[in-house]
C-alpha cells in the first residue's frame, strides 16, 4: 500500500533524521498538539520536529518533505536557486520559497515544472546550503 501520509522527525538532541515508515519506529504517535511520541522508548514532545510528506517526488524520484532544500534545473531564471518545502496557510498547500521570497506554488497549473526539482539536502542537516 503506498501510503500517502508520510512523516518524518528531526531528533534535536541526536541531531539525526527518523523516518519512522522505513526506521522501526513503527510504533509512535503524532499527539493533537502535533508533537511526535515514540511508544517504544517514551521520548518525544518538543525535542522532535515532525516533518510530512509533500505529496511530491523530485527528478530522481525521491519523496520531497517539509523542510527539503531543492534546486530547479530547467534554463529558468530559478535555475541553481536553493528553494525550502514549506507549508502555506495563504496558498493552503506546499510551496517552494528561495532566500530571496520567490516562490513555486504546489498548484495544477504548474506541477509540470516540478518534475526539474532535485533534492539537495534539508534545513536541519544541510542548513550551509542556505546562504
């Protein structure tokens, strides 16, 4: 079954990515307040930072997150520039936004363009790509 819902969680004190999906970290909870508990060893709450699935594949075919650093590679004036997944209320949706405040929204129209992303790393691990 291909689930559509995935998430996965910055351990702030390990300094390390969990996927619980693929990690044996099948046994957890994303509470109301959407703070992430893990039932197999209790820790969780405020030293995780939970991330969801955008819905979304770059040109490789790897899944894009919340929080991703992607490259548009398409002889564009985006061209090279680093872009951050993140969630829009405006736009009630995911978008790409540069440094700089461009944007690429996550609507039908333009989903063509989304197929020239790449996956260059995430904000937590890869933060050096930011500036």
């Amino acid at each position: 079954m291909n689930n559509r819902f995935k998430f996965r969680v910055w351990d702030k004190l390990a300094k390390r990515m969990i996927y619980p999906h693929n990690d044996n970290q099948q046994h957890f909870i994303i509470d109301l307040n959407g703070r992430f508990h893990n039932l197999q060893n209790g820790s969780g709450g405020d030293d995780y930072v939970i991330q969801q699935y955008t819905g979304l594949t770059d040109k490789d075919n790897n899944p894009i997150f919340e929080g991703d650093i992607v490259q548009y590679n398409q002889n564009s004036s985006y061209d090279n520039m680093d872009f951050i997944a993140k969630w829009s209320d405006d736009k009630l949706g995911f978008i790409f936004q540069s440094n700089s405040g461009e944007q690429l929204v996550n609507q039908t129209p333009h989903l063509n363009r989304f197929k020239h992303l790449e996956v260059v790393g995430n904000i937590f691990e890869h933060s050096e790509l930011l500036k």
